[in-house]
C-alpha cells in the first residue's frame, strides 16, 4: 500500500516497523484482566495470552497502535505474549497475582487470580479498557467460546500461516480488512 509519507508506494519487502514495547501497559492490562474475570477457573496463562492477543490487534486495527505492543510468537496451542510469563512472575512477587494448578503439569495448566485490585486505571484509557474486557468476554465468558471474537477467521488464518515460534507482526491484523488488491498485489 502506499503506507509511507508522501504517498509513496513501499519499496518492495518493506514492512512496517514494530510498535514499542509498552512493559508498564502489559503490566496493568495484565492485572486488569485477572481482577476483572469473575470466574477463575475461566482464565488461565494460555486464555490470557489469547485475550492479550485479540485486544493488542483490535486495538491496532483501530487505532493504529497496540495496547502493549507486545511481540507475540506461533505456539501450537494458539498465539503468546513473549514477555507474559516475566510479567507474571513479577506481578506475583509483588503479591498482586497468585498461580494455582488447574490439573496440568505445564504453565498452561495454571490458574490466575488477582490478590488484590488494581490501581486506577491511569495507564489504560477508556478504549484500552473496553477492548481488553470485550476479548475477555469472548474468549473466557461467552459459551460459544472464541469463535465469537470479530475477525477471529482471519486472525486464525495468520497465526495458522507462520511456523512455530515465528513472530506475529502487528500489521497482519489488516488481513482482518475487507480491500480491493492492489495491482502490485496481483
């Protein structure tokens, strides 16, 4: 597309650069969704990261930034958050979080409880909030289960694509956008 300043059409295998890492927004979006799930036995790590991922990319799809600007990698069992697990450690140490086994012996097996509220949410607006709560609903609350996430077809379609381990850039989350193709596409 013509994605660089001036109109310009891209250079050929120019892809856009990575969003920041935001460590102190994973850290509070983190905290949000373990405080917010009502049921416990409905968010574990691998949940988290799901609804980490879906919120991330609804959030750059939209507006064009991340909330966390994470860098998520393909994992057999579905997308994950490279930094989650430190996040998790840390927010554990800090008697904010608690792990407790599901029944399985690996770290998808887990339970996560928030140990106490989070601080106002100064470091998550209001968009921030309710995209992180929608996906929570979606992939933890809602009976039908992920599939009701929006775009959840093509999201699948990319992580599905990459081999495992290979990194999920941001700006696959335009395959979830209706266009006509370019002729370059062709």
């Amino acid at each position: 597309a013509a994605g660089r300043a001036g109109g310009r059409p891209a250079p050929p295998g120019w892809w856009p650069p990575e969003p920041p890492f935001r460590r102190a927004r994973l850290r509070a979006a983190v905290h949000h969704l373990c405080w917010a799930c009502e049921d416990p036995r409905a968010l574990g790590a691998g949940r988290l990261h799901l609804v980490l991922w879906h919120a991330d990319r609804d959030l750059h799809l939209r507006r064009g930034r991340p909330l966390t600007g994470a860098t998520y990698a393909r994992h057999p069992a579905g997308p994950r958050a490279r930094p989650l697990e430190a996040q998790l450690r840390e927010l554990e140490r800090d008697g904010l979080l608690a792990r407790r086994p599901r029944g399985g012996a690996d770290e998808f097996g887990q339970l996560l409880f928030a140990l106490a509220p989070p601080p106002a949410p100064v470091r998550l607006d209001a968009a921030e909030v309710a995209a992180l709560e929608a996906a929570l609903r979606d992939v933890c609350l809602d009976p039908r289960g992920a599939a009701a996430v929006p775009r959840r077809a093509a999201q699948d379609a990319v992580w599905r694509a990459a081999l495992v381990g290979e990194p999920l850039p941001y700006f696959t989350a335009c395959a979830a956008l209706a266009a006509d193709p370019l002729p370059a596409d062709l």
